[in-house]
C-alpha cells in the first residue's frame, strides 16, 4: 500500500473535526509517535554499539624507543 493510499483513508477523518480549529490530529500524533519509537530505537543501538568500543589506545610503537633514549630518564636494570 502506498503513502497516499493510506493518506486518503485517514483525511475522511479529519474532515468531521471542526474547521475553525487547527489541530495536528491523529495523523500528525501517529507520525511523532513513530519518530519517538525510531530515536529510542537509534539510542538503544547507539548505547548497545558504545558498549563494546574498547578506548584503550596501544603505545605507538615510535613512542616506546623514543623514551628508552631519553638523558635524565630511569635506566632500568
């Protein structure tokens, strides 16, 4: 079923509303309703997705012989 074949079966509905008063109605309830449900879905699978990021970082391995060679640090032993 297409989006305007929907559309046409819902607009009957709002013509019995009263036309001096300007209201989202059902349609415009229905589509926030399904926004809600598609960033509460974005934001479990954002927070599900953060959960096995591991953010340790790895020396660079520059950084390791960089320090080794370094005057005034610990020699060790």
């Amino acid at each position: 079923m297409y989006a305007t074949q929907a559309l046409t079966h819902v607009v009957p509905l709002a013509a019995e509303l009263d036309k001096n008063k300007v209201t989202p109605g059902v349609l415009g309830f229905l589509v926030f309703a399904a926004l809600a449900v598609g960033v509460w879905q974005l934001m479990k699978s954002m927070n599900r997705h953060m959960g096995r990021v591991n953010f340790e970082e790895a020396p660079e391995p520059g950084a390791a012989s960089a320090a080794e060679g370094t005057p005034g640090a610990p020699a060790e032993k």
